[in-house]
C-alpha cells in the first residue's frame, strides 16, 4: 500500500486543533493505525488533548454564527465542490480505506462513491429545505413553519465504514447551516483525517472558517466529551448497542437529541417460491461482504422446509469457492477482520454455538500461514441454529451465518422480528402475496424491508436505520435531514386587530 498519498495531501503540516495529521507534531500522545491485512503501522495521529478539544468547541461555536447566514444553496455550492474533490481522490482515498479497515478494494472504492452520491444528494437538498403554511383561524393572520439549523453536530462514526456514514450525516447536517465535530473511530483515524484534510481545501478555498468541519481524535474517552457537552445540541453515533445505550443516557439527560444507527441482527427469508438464484448471490455477499463486519451483514437464513436442503447444498458450494486474502487484490472475496479483539469474538461465538447445539455446515475458524500474519484472517462460517438460542439472539460482528427453518410465512416473519434489533431484513419470493405481507405493518418490523435483494446495500437517497436496539434514528435520504434542524411555528398578524385565541378579550 502506497502511503504517499497521505503525504500528497498535507498531512504532515501544523497541527491547528481542528485536524489532526500523521506523527511529525510534538504531541503527548498517539493513536496507531495499523492494517489488519499485514499487521504493518500505516501511521499515527495526535490525540486530541482536553485543551484541543476546547478550542475546537470555540472555532465551530464562532463557525456556525457565519456559516448558519450563508443561504443553503451556497452552503450546497460548498459540498458540491468536495464532491467534485473526492471523485479526483477516489482511488487514493478508497485504497486507504481498504488497506486501513480490510474491506475489500470494489468496497473501499464504493465507499467514497456513497460519499460522493450523499455530497449530490445534499447539492439538490440545499434548495429544498421546505416549510409549510398553515390556514389560521384568526382572520388577517398567517401561519408557517420553518426550519433553522441546531448549531454544532456531533458526528461518532465505527470503523466498518470509516468515511462514508460519517459523510451521511455531515453533508446534510451542513447544508441545513450546522456546523461538524467528527470523532471518527479510533481503529480507522487515517481515513478520517485524509477527509478533513480534502473538505479543508475546499473551505480555504472559499474562505469558510475551518471551523464548519472539525475533527477530534481519540478514543472513547474523547468521544464522551461531546456526548456531556451542552453545547452539542445533536450527537449522531454509529456503533453498537451497547454503545448507543450509553450515548442516549447521557445526551438525553441533558435534553439534548440523538440519531443512533447501532446494531443489526439481518435475516433473510427465503421462500418456497424464491429464485435460487438470487437466494444465493444475496446470501453470500449479504454474509461475507466486508468480512461480516457491517451493520446490514446478514446474520440469518429463515428457509422454508421444502427448499432448505437445496439452499444449504449451493451455499456449502458457494462457500468453497470463496477466495479470502489481501482485500487489495481484487480477486479475492473476503479480507480480515478489523483486529485480533475481533477475532476472539468471532471465535467465542463458534464455541458457544456449539456449546448451544448448533451443527456446522461450513466450519470457522483462524486462517494461519504465508499472507495470513496478521492473525486477523478468519473462515465464513454457516451453522444451522434454532432462533431461539442465545447467541443467535446477539449480533456478533463476523461473517458467521445462520440458517433456521420455517413451515409458514406467519411462522418466518415471527421468528424475523423475534430478535431485539430491527436494522435491515429482506424476503426472498415470487408470490406477491408474500411480498406484500412481508411489507404490511403485520411484516418485518424492521427500518429496511426489500424483497428479492439482500439486506445488505441500502442506497443514500432513502433513510437509513432501525428500529429496537437499533436505536430508532435515520440518516442520509429522504426527510432525514430534519433530524438536523429545529422546527419553528410562527404566526403574522397583518390586520390593525389583536384577535385572542379562542376568543378571549380583554376589555381596555
């Protein structure tokens, strides 16, 4: 992997408290980045100190009493320019994040493309930012409602998608007039950085106080400083439940807001009546995709009982054929888990499978030898479960799949929803009557429901997120961008009368 992009964009330059660069500024502490594909340091960031962190807060609090007067469409005219500065860096940029996180390379260039399609989306966005007006009961008055921008906007991004979730959020909360504080992962801070450093340009260029996009660097110490920070009106996490449990505690104790994108516990169900085909193209990539490691991952196969031994043969077939190494090299199908961390969990999970009585279809396990060093190469696994078993009920990050047979469609969407989060689920089928049960409010309980396509690959310009443990909050398309912007109701009076509300006077 070639670093020196990191160098061509600058990263090496004063660290000026609201990005931080590559080691080459005295600092009292680090943040390594290594690549779980070889185990080799890429790099190190500076923490950000508690007085960083401060004068932060300071820039983008002064940021946003200009930025929040820049009319949207100007705002937009902003982003466009960034998008148009990511299609140059793409290969650079989807590289690195590839190399950083170990996804594959088709998946690293993908992500900056979603980063470039939300940048679109918010272009379009920054002209329709629509409030409604409203018929009065008192005559000569008028009513509507508008929307202002909240002020700073907390950002907590994972490390599954480095860049591209925290992009969802910053391009539509900006152009709504707020200002962005990233606290990005500190497992995937380099492509956090190689972004802020790409956005900078643009707002220098423009002369936009830097402020509009900050960047702080840390690990979950650093992000609880914007989770108690008053003056983080909005923080939106992305991680897991247990995280976003914590989050929603402490912003809504002091009455702040949230958007919480956590955790998915995704199940397809594949009907008597669905094409095999598709079955299997949605499964395997739904399971492996990003080595398991996305919140959309399918975890779970509901297969109805007539076509269950034929979707187990053409998966076990599927899965010998999967070709699992360096993700920069595009022929192999599945890279490393992010971390050694991970692994144990992945294992703990296999043996509490079996420990629960669970049969292996595809057996797991660590992968070892030449191009394997950095421990962090793991077998896709398949294991026929009942949904009932624990650890089927926990969402573990790893390319483990799960097949559960059922005999009606009443019983598979039941055993669907019967798991504690509501992310992403799919239904596999040619009847349209199923589909369209699946759909009702009597089907997946869940924020995404497709039908014939997997659960896995949703698309920017709907909302995103889940409901349950999944936290309830939406990000990226449709009306998402309300979440960013606070609701105003107001009233003109343009008689020479002050009519009183249900007919109250006063007699003066």
């Amino acid at each position: 992997m070639d670093t020196g992009f990191l160098q061509r964009l600058g990263l090496e330059a004063k660290n000026d408290g609201t990005w931080t660069g590559i080691k080459s500024i005295p600092s009292s502490e680090y943040l390594a980045s290594e690549s779980p594909v070889d185990g080799k340091l890429i790099g190190e960031v500076s923490k950000t100190s508690m007085d960083e962190y401060h004068q932060v807060i300071a820039q983008a609090q002064e940021a946003f009493k200009e930025w929040r007067l820049v009319p949207a469409p100007k705002r937009g005219e902003i982003v466009r320019q960034y998008g148009n500065e990511l299609r140059k860096h793409k290969e650079d940029l989807g590289k690195l994040v590839s190399y950083e996180m170990g996804k594959s390379l088709q998946e690293g260039y993908g992500e900056v493309q979603e980063m470039i399609d939300i940048c679109d989306f918010a272009v379009g966005l920054s002209r329709q930012l629509y409030g409604l007006t409203m018929h009065s009961e008192r005559a000569s008055h008028r009513m509507y409602e508008q929307w202002h921008p909240l002020g700073v906007v907390g950002i907590i991004s994972a490390f599954n998608f480095p860049v591209a979730v925290w992009s969802w959020n910053a391009m539509i909360a900006m152009v709504c007039g707020n200002v962005c504080i990233w606290k990005p992962s500190d497992k995937t801070p380099l492509s956090a950085v190689a972004c802020q450093k790409i956005f900078h340009n643009v707002l220098n260029d423009n002369n936009v106080p830097e402020g509009v996009s900050c960047i702080i660097n840390g690990d979950h110490t650093t992000g609880a400083l914007l989770t108690h920070d008053t003056r983080v009106p909005l923080i939106s996490a992305t991680g897991s439940t247990r995280m976003g449990k914590q989050v929603a505690s402490i912003v809504g104790a002091r009455l702040g807001k949230t958007i919480l994108e956590l955790g998915g516990n995704n199940a397809i169900i594949v009907s008597k009546d669905s094409d095999l085909k598709l079955v299997l193209t949605g499964s395997v990539f739904g399971a492996v995709g990003t080595c398991g490691q996305r919140c959309t991952s399918t975890r779970r196969l509901i297969i109805h009982d007539s076509v269950y031994d034929t979707v187990k043969e053409q998966l076990a077939s599927a899965y010998g054929q999967l070709k699992i190494g360096n993700p920069l090299d595009e022929s192999n199908h599945v890279g490393p888990l992010i971390d050694k961390q991970s692994v144990d969990n992945y294992l703990a999970a296999l043996g509490k499978i079996e420990e629960e009585g669970g049969k292996f279809l595809v057996e797991g396990g660590v992968i070892e030898g030449e191009g394997y060093e950095s421990g962090c190469y793991v077998k896709p696994c398949i294991a026929e479960v009942e949904n009932s078993f624990e650890i089927v009920q926990h969402e573990t990050f790893a390319p483990i799949l799960y097949l559960i047979k059922y005999a009606t469609l009443d019983e598979a969407v039941s055993i669907q929803n019967d798991v504690p989060q509501g992310l992403s689920s799919a239904i596999m089928t040619t009847n349209l009557r199923e589909a369209e049960l699946f759909l009702s409010c009597a089907g997946s309980d869940c924020g995404i429901a497709n039908v014939n396509i997997g659960t896995s690959g949703a698309e920017i310009g709907g909302a995103f997120g889940g409901e349950k443990e999944t936290g309830g909050g939406r990000e990226s398309g449709s009306d998402s961008w309300k979440a960013y912007m606070r609701r105003q109701t107001n009233t003109i009076n343009y008689s020479t009368e002050l009519p009183l509300a249900q007919g109250i006077k006063f007699d003066f």
